[in-house]
C-alpha cells in the first residue's frame, strides 16, 4: 500500500512531534537528537526519515555529522489549516459582541 | 473594536481563542445558556441557528440545527461534562443526527469555554481540542465561513 507522506503525518506520532520541537529551537546532529529520546537510536533515525520523507525537515552533512534542519514554511502549511476554523470563532464572536450591545 | 486572538498549541491539537467583551459576566454567560440568544450568534452568515435541545448545565446537553439558504441542515451537538455558573465549562462537540446520535466520521472535538470577569467586561477564551492531527484538519477544512456549504456538502455525500 502506497502511504500518504505529509505534514499531518508527520506530526501525528508524539516522538515525531518532540523531534520537531527540538530543531525548531535550533539543528542538531542525529547523535545530539538521539541522545534526548529515551527511545533508541535507531527508534530516532527511522522518526527523523518520516519527518524527512514527509518534507518538513532537511538532513545536510557536515564533515562526518548528519544535521537535522526543521522547514519553517512546511509548518507554517499547518497554521493556515487553522484559518477557515479561526474564522468561524473570529465571526461568533463578532456576532456576540454586536448582540451583547444590543441586549439590554 | 475588541479582536479576537488565537493560540495554536500543534503539539496538543489545540486552537485557543480569547475575546474580550464590553459587556458584564451575567450577561455573558445569558448568552450561552438563553438559546434563544445562543443561536443568534453561534451560526456563521449566512446559516441560521435552530435549537432542538438545550440544557444548559453539567451533565445536559445540547442540540443544535445550522440551516442553509436552500434548507439544509446540519446538525450538532454538545455534551456538557463539566460546569461551574459563571466561570467555565466543558463540552464534547460532535455532528449528530435528528435524533442526536454521532453521525459522520470526524471525531468529537473538546471543547473548553472559559469566563473571565473584569471591571465591566468579561474576558471568553474558548479551547477547542481534536482528537488528531488529522480531525484538526478535518475541521478546519470544513470550519470555514467560506466553504461551510462546500463542506456541509461533503459531509451530506458522507452521511448518505
């Protein structure tokens, strides 16, 4: 079976998404990045080839390290999913904020 | 004019909102539990809001209609777990049918509301919480104002 590779996907297992967490503060050499998961290495090496297959994080070689770049555009992807849902709060509120003046 | 913020927590599947209202607590909260003041804002344009059940306390829920311009509808229904007059309270929020069982495929979303008082106005931040990545997907896709009737569409096909 063929499997769908995107950003919900990478997002959608927890070690995945502390992965994520971690390189969005700066990025790190698999060997820094396994060392923080109690999970084993090789448990991190295969999170961190979803999160490079689903295209939010980029691996560049430096010298004989591996380092792990998060792609900021790719999350910002997941934000604006949020947009149509925030819309529909922005325009309740609105719509109870223009009742509540009228309402005695 | 007050604007509503947001929150995105991705890591809980959270999307926080917080408003400011010029408007005392009592009133605030009237707003919420009298339906019928509750649909005259839940709905966005251009959908009206019909309430087929309301029991506005801990325990009670909530049924509501959202009607099309062509008459369609669409159903909801919020399940009041947990509640405290005037301060805040919990809801499981879910599509349902006429009858008010679960209906379509997304998964209950929670819902936490909320209500802040403070010299006169009062402070709503309202939590809504999915079940996944993909429900937050899901539901944003079909959240929107713009393609509500699109959406709602696709959610008839589903329910076929």
């Amino acid at each position: 079976m063929e499997q769908r590779r995107d950003i919900f996907q990478a997002i959608a297992d927890p070690t995945r998404r502390e992965i994520l967490t971690t390189l969005v503060d700066q990025p790190k050499n698999l060997n820094a990045l396994a060392d923080q998961f109690s999970i084993s290495r090789q448990g991190v090496s295969l999170h961190v080839k979803v999160l490079e297959e689903c295209d939010i994080i980029s691996i560049s070689k430096e010298g004989r390290e591996r380092y792990c770049h998060i792609k900021p555009e790719k999350l910002l992807e997941i934000i604006e999913w949020l947009e149509p849902f925030k819309q529909l709060w922005r325009d309740r509120f609105d719509q109870l904020d223009d009742l509540l003046k009228n309402i005695k | 004019m007050s604007k509503t913020t947001f929150t995105e927590n991705l890591e809980d599947n959270q999307l926080i909102a917080v408003r400011e209202f010029n408007a005392p607590i009592e009133k605030v909260w009237k707003a919420w539990s009298d339906p019928d003041i509750m649909c005259q804002w839940w709905a966005p344009q251009p959908y009206i809001c019909k309430i087929d059940h309301m029991d506005f306390r801990e325990g009670g829920y909530w049924i509501y209609n959202m009607i099309g311009p062509e008459g369609d509808e669409h159903r909801g229904r919020m399940d009041f777990v947990k509640m405290k007059e005037l301060e805040m309270f919990e809801a499981e929020d879910y599509f349902c049918d006429e009858n008010g069982e679960k209906a379509g495929d997304i998964p209950p979303m929670q819902l936490e509301v909320t209500f802040e008082a403070s010299g006169g106005t009062t402070t709503i931040t309202s939590t809504t919480t999915f079940a996944s990545p993909e429900a937050f997907k899901q539901m944003a896709e079909m959240g929107a104002a713009e393609g509500w009737e699109l959406a709602m569409n696709q959610l008839e096909e589903l329910l076929k």
